[in-house]
C-alpha cells in the first residue's frame, strides 16, 4: 500500500471515530438504554425522546471497526517502512570497512 493511501485511510478511519463518538455524546439516552441490561440497573436513562437501539449498536460497532481499520492500517504502515528502510549494520560489522586497521 502507498504511504498517501495509508494515511487517507487512517484519516477516513478517525473521521468515522469521531463522527460516531459525537453521536453517541448527542445520543447519550439511546446508548445508555442500550447498555442498561448489563449494568445491573445502575443505568437510569433520563426522560425524553430515546431513539432505536439497533441504531446505537450500529453506531457502536462501527465506532470499534473504525478504530480497527486505523490500527491495522497504521501498523501495516509501520511495518512496511521498516521494510524499506535502509540497512542500519554498522559498516564495520558488514565487512565494507575494516576497523582493525
């Protein structure tokens, strides 16, 4: 993969991030009715308008995929410029010059 590509990559990935993470900061009843039945009723979602849960776990997986999807292309990258980095052997080591002299 280019390096321009991976990072457009990236950059979409943390787009979709945030975008998911502020709407889960405007939608905070629809998430907090999403995570009630694990939370042992300490949850109490506030009254007024909740939107669908199917929504919210949606927006919940693609929040995670996003942050995956920017993990792995970031380490992809990572890996493959220390691939194409250039041999860091001192050169006493590779017998290109020899130290003993």
């Amino acid at each position: 993969m280019p390096y321009e590509k991976g990072l457009i990559a990236i950059a979409l990935a943390l787009a979709v991030v945030f975008g998911t993470f502020a709407f889960a900061l405007i939608n905070a009843r629809t998430m907090m009715a999403l995570f009630r039945p694990v939370s042992d009723d300490e949850i109490v979602p506030g009254p007024g308008r909740r939107g669908s849960k199917s929504v919210a776990l949606a927006v919940v997986l693609l929040h995670f995929l996003a942050w995956a999807v920017a993990g792995f292309v970031w380490l992809y990258l990572l890996a493959d410029t220390r691939a194409s980095a250039p041999d860091s052997t001192p050169l006493e080591n590779a017998r290109i010059v020899d130290g003993n002299k």
